[in-house]
C-alpha cells in the first residue's frame, strides 16, 4: 500500500519510522516531511493544511491512507477532505477534533458527561475573567480555547500572575485568535501522565502509558512548551489506575463524541492529573503526542499499518496490544531560548554514529537541509530515544547518545524521566 504522512515533526518522524516496518507498506509519503522522514520515503513540499494539494496528490500517487500527525491539520478538516474523495483517512473529522482544538467544548462535555476534571469557567470578556480570578484566588490555571502549540495552558502560582497572563493573552493577544476564549480552572494537584487509546468511535484499546515533560527546565519549572521529553511506560499508572481512566474517562468520552454526532475514529490523548481524589483529565488531545509518540511506538510490537486501517474502516479489535518488554525515554533536543526567541541555521553533527547505536532513534523535530548540511530549522531540534531493560538504563543510554550530537546554542533538560525513578 501507498501512505501519506501528514506533518513535519517528531511525531511524524516516529509515525513514518513505524509504518515502515509494516508488510502491508510499499510507499510512504510525506507532506512536507523532513531530513529524516526522508530516509524512509519522499518528502512533498505541500502544507501539512493544505487541503486541496493534500486530497490532489493523494488522488494522483493512488494513496491507500493518508496517517494525519498535526492538531492543525485536524482542525482545517484533512481527514473531512480526504475521506469525501473516497480515501481512507486515520485521524478524526474536524468535528470530533474540536475536544482538542476548543478547550471549552471539551470541557463542557466532560461537565455534562460527568468525566472527572477540574471545576471551571469561560469566559469572552475580559473583565469577567479578571473578577473571577481575584474572586477564586491562586494558584489558578489559564488556558486559551483554540490551539498554542503546546503553550496555551498557564500555571498561575500568584494573583498577580493570573492577571498579567490574563492581559496577555485576551488584551494583548499573545496567541492571536486562539485566546480570544478563555478556559479558567481550578489548579490541580498531583502528577501528569499521558494516555493514548486507539478508537474507530466505538471500540477501542489503551497503548503504554507515559510522562511528558512540558515545562522548559528541571524540575518542570519554566514556561510550558511543545514537549522537552518523554518516557514509558510511566510506573506511577499501574494496571488498577489505568482500569479506572477506563472507565470513568476513555470509554464515557468516546461514548460521549458518539451520542454527539461526532463519531471519533484515531487516537485519543487523555492527559491525566493523579490527584488525591482519583485520576482527573488536564486536557484532551485529538493525535499522538509530541514527544510521546517517540517513546510509545518503538516499543509497540503490533503493525501500525494494520491498526491504522482497522481505526479508518470501523473494525478495530479491542484485544490487549502487544509491547517489548522494554522502557524507552526520549530527550528533545531544542534551540537555546525555545520556546522564546531563538537562532535558525546552525550546523548539526554526531548523527551517523547513533545510526550505529541498537535501539537508539534519532527523530527528526524541526531540521532542514542547506547545500546538503543538516542545520536547525525551529525550536525543538531532534528527539533522542533509547531503549533498555528498565528506565534507569533507558535514561542512561538516551543521555550518553546526546553527548555525541552536537550544534551551537543547543539546550536540553537533564531530568527527563527523573520522576519515574
């Protein structure tokens, strides 16, 4: 078969690295792709929300399914597109992506849904907002509604915090459009952990659980940003606590989507707060995470392939998946000043020796190719995984190969995976 791979990142990097290793596989594409997904297949100069050259190329290269990696290019409705031109799709349509893309509907759903989260308001006026914070007082959390990369969600420890982030993003607009809604909740105490469900809108099956890493330094301490690194499975969910997001988040939230018209086929991200009164959603994501996806799927031992077309056509099997016995951790590798300012274009080495590491990845996040030099082209670079025998040898061997790659003005924490310890 012949598939797409929609996006640019290191997700799309793991999703392609995957889908290579699948029989059913003769051709893998990638729109726009990069360096890295270039050593799999092709790369196509087309936007990853750029529907009309999306659904045209898919068209003309006879795509048998188009894999959709970017919340962005959910929102603007690829999946919707291709599957209107009778090509399978894995992804959710637009409407069902909204549990990620609108905050607030998200969150009125698992209000009248009864799924445990964090008590809330919005709010459109700024004024309102402001009186709700000093009548609810800090710490409190501030989220804009419409998609940030990664950085929407502000942590606010002070009165005085909240109100300033409050002015910056509904006054002056710091994330454009995307703040023009505010989502106010109650802070949340406890620790995160990602989970992942493959789904066809009915029947579904959890993947290993994990731990993101969003604040830009140790001790997650810092403004958040796309990811600084994962590992998994994260020890804190055991099978007891996962048996329990079953039940009262993932199959009421995919029961939930469905009741609403809005049949959710892809994978959904539950991103879990362990607080003393039980496991409690931080947020929906509507795709793979960012840099989850780098540690789950090389440690998944089914074919991609297979569980991607089985999502797309309705007929997914609800059996246990089947994993390496293994723990992985992923270090980003990120642009000195991410996720602020930061410098474009600096030359990257050290890159063919870890090609001659076992089970150790190099994913590709934002690099690009300049007279045939591999040079960063954004803010998180690359996504350094390593796999072992337990986490503690995993870190190990994830930190060990970061040493070898080398560019100016590089930055990365040195505590990912510190808390599964």
């Amino acid at each position: 078969m012949n598939v797409l791979v929609v996006g640019k990142g290191g997700r799309e990097h793991a999703i392609a690295w995957a889908l290579e290793k699948s029989c059913l596989v003769k051709n893998i594409y990638a729109a726009p792709g990069n360096p890295g997904i270039e050593s799999l297949g092709q790369c196509v100069p087309i936007d990853a929300e750029d529907i009309n050259g999306l659904t045209k190329f898919a068209q003309d290269k006879n795509i048998d399914l188009v894999f959709v990696g970017p919340d962005g290019s959910l929102e603007a409705g690829v999946v919707d597109a291709i599957e209107n031109i009778g090509i399978r799709a894995f992804g959710p349509t637009r409407a069902a992506a909204e549990i990620e893309w609108s905050k607030a509907f998200a969150k009125q759903m698992m209000l009248e849904d009864n799924i445990p989260t964090a008590d809330f308001s919005v709010f459109t006026d700024v004024s309102k907002a402001r009186n709700y914070i000093k009548e609810r007082g800090a710490p409190i959390v501030i989220k804009v509604d419409g998609l940030a990369g990664g950085k929407g969600a502000l942590v606010c420890n002070t009165l005085d915090e909240a109100l300033h982030a409050l002015e910056d993003i509904m006054t002056a607009k710091l994330y454009g459009k995307a703040g023009s809604k505010v989502v106010i909740e109650d802070f949340m105490r406890g620790e995160e952990a990602s989970i992942f469900a493959l789904t066809d809108g009915k029947n579904w099956v959890t993947l290993l659980p994990s731990q993101d890493h969003k604040a830009i330094n140790e001790g997650d301490t810092g403004p958040n940003t796309g990811g600084m690194g994962a590992y998994a499975p994260a020890p804190i969910i055991n099978e007891e606590m996962l048996a329990e997001i079953a039940t009262r988040i993932i199959e009421p939230t995919i029961t939930g989507m469905r009741k609403r018209g809005r049949i959710y086929r892809g994978v959904l991200y539950c991103g879990i707060m362990i607080t003393a009164d039980g496991p409690k959603v931080v947020e929906f994501n509507s795709r793979f995470g960012d840099p989850e996806a780098q540690v789950i799927l090389p440690l998944l031992e089914n074919d991609l392939m297979k569980l991607a077309l089985s999502v797309s056509e309705g007929k997914l099997c609800s059996k246990a998946l089947s994993w390496k016995n293994k723990t992985a951790t992923c270090v980003v590798m990120a642009s000195q000043g991410y996720p602020g300012s930061y410098q474009k274009g600096q030359n990257i080495s050290g890159l063919d020796f870890l090609n001659t590491m076992d089970d150790v990845f190099a994913f590709h996040a934002d690099t690009a190719l300049k007279d045939g030099q591999l040079i960063t082209n954004g803010g998180r670079i690359l996504g350094i995984t390593a796999l072992a025998e337990d986490l503690q040898s995993s870190i190990s061997r994830a930190y060990h190969a970061v040493e070898y790659v080398k560019f100016d003005n590089q930055y990365f924490r040195r505590d990912i995976g510190a808390k599964g310890l």
